[in-house]
C-alpha cells in the first residue's frame, strides 16, 4: 500500500497548449537518485512504470515520441508529476532539437506512508504463472497487441509448367488449319433454308 497527498494540483483546461492524442503512449522519466538509494523507493518506481503500461526500452524513436511524463523526487518524500508535449524542431544537424511544452496535468504529491509486504511475497505475487507465459514456436511470433503471427516457407513454383485449364467460351474453331473462323449458323439463316426447300 502507498499513499500519497496532493499538495498542488493544475487542470487540462489550466493549460492552453495542444494536447496529446489519445492511446499515445507516454515516456517516463525518473529524476532523483533516491529511485536507486531506497529500495521502497524502486517499488514506487516501478508502480508508476506498471500503472502508465509503460515498458523499458534501450532505444527510442524520435518520430514516434509526442508525450513525456517527468516523475522528480525533490525531497525524500516529494514527488513532482509533470506532463509535457514533445516539439522537434531543426538544429542543423541529424539531431532535432527537442524542446518540452507543458501541457497538464501537473501534481505535487507528498509521500504519507507506505506498507509494503515482505520480499518473498512479493516475489510470490510477482511470479508469471506458465499457463500465462507465451511460448517460444518455430516460426510464430506475437506483435505488442498480442495477435499471433506465423511464417509459412514453401518452396519456389514454376508457373509456366503449372497446368493451366481453358475456358470453353474462349475456344474457337478454325477451318482446316487454314485459321478461317466458322460462323455459326443463325437461327434466321436456318429459316431462310427451309422456305427455299418447301417451294422448290
């Protein structure tokens, strides 16, 4: 259990700058040494990692990066949560120059008591249990939605010799070879030969 108070509070509508869209997904960063000197301090930590859905990366995209959540531990017991809007512009060089404009909200929470279970509890209630765990499969993989993806290999297919069927509607035939198309005998032309037969 932790348990914070809010000392100072800002609103979205305090803020006249844009706003992030929404599913973006945020980038955290963690400034004060006392995230590493307190081991209650890493629990904290990794509550606000758990609770934004965040994940640990060693690599970052500047493309894709639009929204920063800055968590500062000033005091030993004082957190500010500060949210920022991430605008690059030109610098001259393959670097853009990053610049962060504060878009809300904004807390400053004060640490009041924490309670936290014993480690190996906590390592127990941390555990991944297997059912809950995905495999490694040949040639199956997962993206970050979880949707299953697989690789079919199948080996290379020469189409010329593939067997190919004909349609009747495109068969034609021909005279004897000589490529002179038959027409086919109407209707109209059939009645035309039987008169000529009956009065002759």
């Amino acid at each position: 259990m932790i348990e914070f108070g809010v000392t100072s509070f800002k609103k979205l509508s305090q803020f006249k700058s844009t706003k992030v869209p929404l599913g973006a997904k945020p980038c955290l960063i963690f400034n004060g040494d006392v995230f590493e000197k307190f081991p209650d301090w890493g629990i904290i930590q990794n509550y606000f990692c758990d609770f934004f859905c965040t994940t640990k990366t060693s690599s970052i995209n500047l493309q894709g990066l639009e929204y920063v959540i800055s968590i500062t531990a000033v005091e030993p017991d004082t957190l500010l949560l500060r949210s920022y809007e991430v605008n690059m512009k030109k610098s001259g060089a393959e670097t853009p120059y990053v610049e962060l404009v504060e878009i809300g909200v904004s807390l400053d929470l004060k640490l009041r008591r924490t309670q936290l279970a014993p480690p190996d509890i906590r390592k127990k209630a941390m555990k991944i249990p297997k059912a809950a765990k995905i495999g490694k499969t040949k040639n199956i993989t997962h993206d970050m939605a979880g949707t299953k993806l697989a690789t079919v290999h199948m080996t290379k297919q020469n189409i010329a010799e593939m067997p190919q069927s004909k349609m009747k509607g495109s068969k034609r035939k021909e005279d004897g070879g000589t490529g002179v198309v038959k027409k086919a005998k109407t209707e109209s032309s059939t009645v035309v030969e039987e008169q000529a037969m009956d009065t002759s």
